[in-house]
C-alpha cells in the first residue's frame, strides 16, 4: 500500500512539473529588421554568386582582390604561368619536408 501511494505521489509530481512548463511563456521571437536594412541570407547568397562569377571567368564579376588573392597570384598578365614561381609539386615537396623536420624535432629530445 504504501508503494502505491508513493508511486502515486511521483506521478501527480511529474504532471504538475509537465503543467507548469507548458504554461510557461515561450520566448519573443526577434523583431524583424528594419525595412532598409539588408537581410544577412540575401547578402550571403549575393557573395556566393560574385565568386561563382569570379570563379567562372565571367567579364561582369566586381574586380576586387583581397591582398591574400594578390599575393597567391602565379600568372602573368597575358595568362601564363610566371617562370620565376616555383610548381605545385615543388611547394608541397617544401611543405612536406618541413613538416617532417618538424615531426623530426618533436620525436628527437636531444635536439
């Protein structure tokens, strides 16, 4: 009897637990933005296809490098590969052997 009684108990418990969280107010959504301001989804897609333009070689993509791009540039103005830079495969040979160096230094605690 006394089981019954505390199983009992348990369950008014976890329906008057289940009532209140029910009636409890849910939360404001967030007030819409203001009729000029740009939706952020928008200019995300906007900039997605300015670099798929970018990407596809198309002649009315906006001409705007950032500093990184500039630096990375390996062709001259006429489209060909500069000479003076090194390849694909000797930059990642350099990567490659560096960070075995590294890897070197780490397992040796003598260096």
């Amino acid at each position: 009897m006394r089981r019954l009684i505390g199983w009992m108990a348990g369950l008014a418990g976890v329906a008057a637990l289940a009532k209140l969280l029910h009636k409890r107010p849910q939360p404001a959504l967030p007030p819409a933005q203001a009729a000029g301001g740009d939706d952020p989804a928008e200019e995300l897609r906007r900039k997605l296809a300015e670099a798929r333009a970018t990407a596809a070689g198309t002649p009315e993509a906006p001409t705007t490098e950032s500093p990184a791009a500039a630096e990375t540039e390996t062709e001259t103005e006429t489209g060909e590969p500069d000479p003076a830079s090194p390849s694909i495969e000797d930059r990642r040979a350099d990567v490659h052997a560096r960070a075995q160096a590294a890897i070197d230094a780490m397992r040796d605690p003598d260096e």
